[in-house]
C-alpha cells in the first residue's frame, strides 16, 4: 500500500504525442520558471557582455556614422602602424568571453535539465539545488563535452572527403545535423541517470535515440523553427526604431549605449529559448525512455525513488 502511495506521485507519467510535449513544456516552464529561466539568464550575461563590446567596439550600423569611436578601427590603424597592443587586446578579451561563455552554458544547461527533470516528476527544485546537481556532474560534463567536439571535427573532416569535397556542402549539414540527434540526450543521460563520463552517455544516448530518430528529428526541427521565428520578430521589433533612429541621426555619440540595448534584448530572448529548448529536450527523453524503456511503469510500481 505505501509502494502505491509513493509511487502515485509519478501516476502523470505516459508517453506523450508532440502536441502534448510542447503543452507540457510550456507547463514545466510556468511551473519551474525560477531555476529554469534564471538559468537561462546567467548563461546569457556572458554573451550580452560579449555583443555588448561587439556593438560598441566594431564597425557595425550603429556606430558606422562615427567610425573614430570604434575600437577595432583604431586597433587596425595602430596595427598597420606596427603596434599591435590594442589589436591584440581586443582579440584576447573576446577569446576570453567567448570560453567563459562555452565552459558556463555546459554547466547551466545541465542544471536546466535537472530544474525541468523534477519539475516534470513533481519533485521540489530550486535554483541552488539544480546548480549544485550540475556542478557535481561538472567534470564528467566537460570531459564527455570535449569529446563531442573531438567527434564532431572528425565527423565533420570525414564527411567532407566522403561528399568529394564537391557535395560537402549536403554532407556535412545533413551528417552532423543526424549526429546532434543521436548525442541530444548526452547530458540527460549525465545529469538524471548519472551516466559514468567519456564516451559512456554518448552510447546512451546512441542507444535511445536508435529507432526514434525520425520523430526526434521531426520535434527538434519544430522547435528550432519555433525557437528561430521567436527570436527573429523579437530582435526585428527591437532593431525597427534603433534603425529609424540612425536613419534619420537621431543617435549622434549614443552609439555605444544603443549596441548594449540591443545586446541585453538578445540576451534577454535567449534567457528563455535555451531554458524552453532544454526543457523540451528533457521531456522527448523521458517520452522516449517510457516508449523504449516503459520507464513510466517501472516508477509507478517503485518506491517513489527518481529514475535512474
């Protein structure tokens, strides 16, 4: 009797059809808006710093009418003057954001997957507890994380001399796109299953993907359209007055705060399209672990224990 009282807790679990993983996505995300969309908001401040100096240091339409502001062109001037302090300072400082930035979202996007992980199981999250979990997985995170990328230039290398060269530009996208597929549930099977690092939760991963390719592949083209068009009417509302602006001169010496507008407005829209990607993703691995797996039952008849 206990059994089926701890394990009711999980009585919501079935596989779900795609309409019902994207409801329940945005309900994962009302739900568990704290970790999640906070989240997503510290994984972006590197990046707002990054296209904040962008705008503000390289010759970009903004800053195009007052060309002696920018960074950069002082940068090439001095270069071709035989000083290369500032070009080199500037190439450092983005190298650095840009590694911060990459070694960071690892992290966060594992804690998003946790934060939506027990948030879809009903199971108490917060912010703290979600970091805590991912950085606990931190350094399998970044080994398994290095080797993907080891995989993929190799793949990338071998699908370049398998297209002839000539077709590379069908073989490459199309190859490396089915890969994203197959290693898409890499950090699930890191962070909720506690997969042992290297190449173990990629094979996972492989193995759960296998046979649900299509339909993995069909979610993940919706939602990268989603994602996109979001995105895209977002920064388009945003850029529509900043570009009247310019036109008509209305920005004379704001140059530098209009680049940190637009870079908080980016910023501020992937806050919320990596949490709602990774929660989608997170829940297409559950559906596919009950489908392959029939996870659902096994939870139901536990303990009430998470799943592993």
């Amino acid at each position: 009797m206990a059994s089926a009282m701890n394990g009711s807790r999980f009585s919501h679990l079935r596989p779900m059809d795609f309409g019902e993983i994207l409801d329940t996505t945005i309900h994962v995300l009302k739900t568990g808006w704290k970790p999640l969309l906070l989240s997503g908001l510290l994984g972006a401040i590197p990046m707002i710093i990054y296209s904040g100096l962008a705008n503000m240091l390289l010759p970009t339409s903004i800053n195009s009418a007052e060309p002696d502001s920018s960074w950069f062109v002082r940068a090439v001037i001095n270069a071709d003057a035989g000083n290369f302090t500032d070009l080199t300072e500037m190439g450092g400082l983005f190298v650095a954001i840009m590694l911060v930035s990459l070694l960071l979202d690892l992290w966060l996007q594992a804690a998003i997957v946790v934060a939506a992980s027990r948030t879809y199981l009903g199971l108490p999250v917060t912010l703290g507890s979600s970091l805590a979990e991912a950085g606990r997985r931190y350094p399998a995170l970044l080994g398994t994380g290095l080797l993907i990328v080891l995989f993929g230039i190799l793949a990338a290398i071998g699908l370049v001399i398998g297209g002839l060269v000539f077709l590379a530009f069908l073989t490459v996208p199309i190859g490396m796109g089915a890969l994203a597929v197959y290693a898409s549930f890499t950090i699930p099977a890191l962070v909720i299953e506690r997969a042992d690092g290297g190449t173990a939760p990629i094979r996972r991963s492989f193995r759960l993907v296998s046979g649900r390719f299509w339909p993995l592949l069909g979610l993940a083209i919706v939602f990268a359209f989603f994602a996109g068009a979001l995105s895209s009417q977002v920064q388009f509302i945003t850029q529509l007055p900043l570009q009247w602006a310019i036109t008509f001169g209305w920005t004379a010496g704001a140059a530098p705060i209009l680049g940190w507008v637009l870079a908080v407005v980016t910023g501020l829209i992937s806050s919320f399209i990596t949490p709602l990607t990774y929660t989608a993703l997170t829940l297409a691995y559950y559906d596919t672990r009950m489908r392959k797996e029939g996870l659902d039952l096994e939870m139901m008849a536990s303990s009430g224990a998470e799943p592993r």
